[in-house]
C-alpha cells in the first residue's frame, strides 16, 4: 500500500509518454490504471492463473484487452477460449513451468524466498 502513491504517479507517465498496455497481475493495480491512467489497455499476466473461459471473461469484463493463459493448457483448451471470448489471447509456447500452477512459484518462494 505504501507504494501507491508512486505507482500512481508511474501510471499517468506511462500514459503521457504513450504506453500501449501494461501487464497487470494484482487487481487493485488494474483498478488504480483506469481511474488514473484510462487510455493505457490493460493486459492479464500469467501469474492471473487463467486457466478457464470463465476466468478469462472475468478479466474482460474488468476491462482487460488482453489475457496471457495459464502455461498448463492444451492445444483444445486454448482454441476453446479463443473462439469465445473478445479479449486478445497470448500463451506462451516454450519455457519451464512452474511447481503447481505458472505464476504462482510455491516451491521457489519456500525454498528461496523467491517467486
């Protein structure tokens, strides 16, 4: 929360210098874009965890142009959500996965204290 002020401040810079989107994984940030920045789009990170048509059209309707899927989905799963919802759809397509679900790096936060 003590960071607020100057993420707030970040966000109206981004917008005045011309940023496209941002990528957003904590909601209040979302929020916080479109009261203080509205023309920046509004992407969901993968560490959003979605993984579902449902949660994909719950981003949407939050305002979110943009979902990154959940690392863990099949071929059909994707092509699923891509044909019925309107935001923009980006997966990645190589790369480690994370222990349990991707964006959420339970074993390296308790290991390492790191996510």
């Amino acid at each position: 929360d003590s960071e607020l002020k100057d993420l707030e401040a970040y966000l109206k810079d981004l917008e005045r210098i011309g940023v496209d989107a941002i990528i957003v994984q904590d909601l209040a940030v979302a929020k916080l874009a479109q009261r203080v920045a509205p023309k920046l789009h509004l992407h969901g990170s993968t560490q959003m965890t979605a993984a579902t048509l449902d949660a994909v059209r719950f981003y949407e309707s939050l305002g979110f142009t943009r979902v990154v899927l959940a690392r863990e989905l099949s071929l059909f799963e994707i092509e699923h959500i891509c044909k019925n919802c309107t935001a923009e759809i980006e997966v990645f397509v190589h790369g480690a996965l994370c222990v349990c679900y991707s964006g959420q790096c339970l074993m390296s936060s308790f290991i390492g204290g790191r996510s």
